[in-house]
C-alpha cells in the first residue's frame, strides 16, 4: 500500500513541476528506490493510456480513488505483476478488472495491435529525457566551481574544460564540461547519476537543468538587495538566488502549499542559504505598499504554468483533449497575467524576470505582451524602460509598434534542441 501511495504522489510531484522523476524518487526515502523508481517510471511512460481507460471505466466515480492513484493501481493490475498490496484497494481493483481488462482489449483492437508497449507513441518509446545531459549546478554558498571540479577529477572523472558549442554537450560516460553561458554550471552525459554522491548529500552540487537556472541567472539581484521569489516551490530557482546574492541582503520566498515549504525549507538548510525568509501565502494578496516591501527591487516570477516545456510532461497530440487544454491555457494565462501585473506594483522594482516552462505562446509571448500594455496604459511606463534598459536599444520604429517590439526582444525561449527543457522567459 506504501509503495502506491508513494508512487501516486510523486506523479502528482513532478506534473506541477516540484522535481524530475528521478530525484523525487531518490529524495522520498523510501525502503524500495529500485521497485518506486520503476513503478513511477512504467505508469508515467503508460500515463495517457491509462488515463483514457479510467475515464472510459468512470473508475474514480465508483471507487473514489484520485487520479494518480488509480493510474498505479490500475498499471500494476493491467500492465505489471498485479496488484500487490491487500487490503480495501486490492478489493476494489479486482472488482473492477474485467471492465478495465475490456477497456484495455478495446483499445488494442481499436489501434489494431496486440501489445501494450505498440499503444505507445514513438516519443514514448525513446524518451527525449534520456537524451538531455545530467546538469548539475555548483552552489558556490559552500564551494567553489574549481574545488567541484578537482574533487570530481578525483572522483574519477575527465573534465574536458568550457564547452563552446553545442556538440561539446554530446558527453560519454564520466566525461563532463563547463556550461558555455553559466560559469557555475557543469555537463555530463545524459544518465550520470549524483543522487549518492557526497557532493548532492552535503549541498554542494544542485542537481538542476539548465533550463531552470536561467530565470535567477536574467535577475542577477547584486548582495544586499532585497528579492521577491513569488512561486517558489520547491526552491532551486531560491537558492540559486541566494548564491547570487552571495548570502547578502533579504530574499522573501512564497507558496501556497505548505507542504511544498517544509521540503524547500530543508532544501535552503542543506544548501546553507540564511537570508531567505519563507511565507505560507498568496504573492496575489501581498501589499506592495507595505513597509516590509518597499526595499524590494528584483522578482522572480516562476507561476503555474502547464509545463508542457518538461521533456516528461510532454502531451500524445494524439489522444490529448484540445479543447479541455485550451480552456486550461486559458486559465493559466489569466492566473500568470494577474501574478505578472501585480508584480509590477511593488514601488521601487527594478526588474522582473517572469518565466514558464511552457512551449504554449498563450502563456509567454501573450501574457507577456498583455502585462507591457497594461503596465504603460497605467503610467508604469518607467519599471518597463528602467528595466530593459540593459538590452541594445530598439531602432526607430513607428510609435505604436516601437514599445511592443522592445517587449519582444527581452522574450527568452530555450528549446529541447538547445539540450535541455523548453523554458521561456520575459525580463522587465
């Protein structure tokens, strides 16, 4: 029963993007790394087939099981050894096994093939993830880039210095680089795993993509200042911050699910981060008029967001449910538009830096574009110019197009070819 349960919320984990499959397996602590890990990794390669076939059944009307849940329950009886655990689950999967066992056949039939594995897209097959690199970000709060380096040589790897291309990013086993763009950054090959390794165990290492180090990397808060970093849960993008900020100045943290917090808080303690102060609370309810704000300068800005940009999040455009989808973009867009323009009330910002990791334009470029109009149609105009002004100014242009053009140029997009998650990011 541990072993579902387990399984079921770190699906749930990684869908709102609080970690990579593999680390929240590792850092769940539980007595079976080798049979979770597996399970996890089955259910979600199986995950939209599953889906459809408990929707078609209506298992969770009738036996008021969450989604996740039932998604490892029904693998394991459908797909894996069985169901393993006794109790009230094994009872209710087994009275529902025939309708499930049908829906499956049905399935096959309808697909005209005879093996699970062929109901599975070709990018399920060979998952993209497994091509990116391992990155792996050296938290300078307690080391430094060039002690990693020698203790990894020692370690038995062969660095190979600065990459300075894309290709330098194709590693073999043991061999690693220095990221071309993030000093404090270093590559290996994509299935190096650190989560034993001394260096992740005492916090010297941060097992993070590239992708997601480049929000705090555009903020560039200088130490002493004082930082908001309004979503942020589970906390690299915070501690990447604090390393930044070199320990110096104040860094207010918020989220709204605690339990996100309590592991963040661990996180920050093992990373040795000390200037952040964490709050259990709506960024949208924050007053930015308070006293406790008015110092603040730089926001990080890192909303919900569909994470379609997550290499294992990627929809099957062939079974995905359009309209369902654009009705969530739609939300999405709306919640991620009023956190953007909320952040540009606070008194003395200097910039902000809003990011998704979503390929979805309705929630970048458009929410982007949405905030810039809002924000100079309120007489704001000056956060938007201070804070670009770092960019090569924009040619001349007609009026009504030169602003929205300078909006665009500040609009980040890495893609999956780039060797690592698809990410965007606006800096204001």
């Amino acid at each position: 029963m541990a072993l579902y349960m387990k399984a079921a919320e770190i699906l749930e984990k990684a869908e709102s993007k609080q970690g990579a499959l593999k680390t929240l397996v590792y850092d769940s602590k539980f007595s079976n790394i080798k049979q979770l890990f597996a399970l996890v990794c089955e259910t979600h390669k199986f995950s939209s087939i599953l889906e459809e076939i408990i929707e078609s059944t209506k298992l969770l009307k009738q036996t008021k099981l969450r989604m996740h849940l039932a998604k490892v329950l029904t693998y394991d009886l459908l797909m894996g050894r069985g169901v393993k655990c006794g109790g009230n689950w094994k009872t209710v999967m087994m009275k529902h096994r025939s309708r499930l066992q049908a829906a499956l056949a049905r399935k096959k039939v309808k697909q005209r093939v005879s093996k699970n594995e062929d109901l599975l897209p070709s990018s399920a097959l060979r998952p993209a993830g497994e091509l990116l690199p391992r990155y792996v970000r050296v938290n300078t709060l307690k080391t430094t880039v060039e002690d990693t380096v020698d203790y990894l040589k020692r370690d038995g790897f062969s660095y190979l210095g600065q990459a300075s291309k894309l290709d330098d990013l194709t590693l073999k086993k043991r061999d690693f680089v220095r990221d071309m763009y993030l000093p404090e950054l270093l590559v290996f090959s994509p299935k190096t795993d650190f989560h034993e390794h001394f260096l992740y165990k005492a916090g010297h290492i941060i097992l993070q993509d590239k992708a997601s180090c480049l929000p705090a990397y555009l903020l560039n808060p200088p130490p002493g200042s004082h930082v908001i970093d309004a979503c942020a849960a589970p906390g690299n993008k915070t501690s990447h911050l604090a390393a930044i900020m070199k320990n110096k100045g104040r860094l207010f943290a918020f989220d709204l699910d605690a339990k996100r917090l309590a592991t963040m808080s661990t996180l920050q303690l093992r990373a040795g981060v000390t200037i952040h102060q964490l709050a259990h609370q709506d960024f949208l309810k924050l007053n930015p008029d308070s006293s406790q704000f008015k110092d603040v300068e730089y926001i990080l800005l890192d909303p919900s967001c569909s994470g379609s940009g997550m290499v294992c999040l990627q929809d099957d455009d062939s079974t995905a449910d359009q309209e369902k989808n654009q009705m969530r973009l739609a939300s999405l867009a709306s919640f991620q538009l009023r956190c953007l323009n909320h952040g540009l009330k606070f008194p003395s910002l200097k910039r902000l830096v809003y990011s998704t990791c979503s390929v979805h334009r309705q929630e970048n470029e458009d929410v982007v574009t949405a905030g810039w109009f809002l924000c100079c149609h309120s007489g704001l105009n000056e956060v938007y110019t201070h804070s670009t002004s770092v960019f090569v100014p924009a040619p001349p242009r007609p009026a009504h197009t030169a602003s929205l053009w300078l909006c665009w140029r500040n609009i980040l997009r890495i893609r999956s070819a780039s060797k690592s998650q698809q990410f965007t990011s606006g800096k204001h």
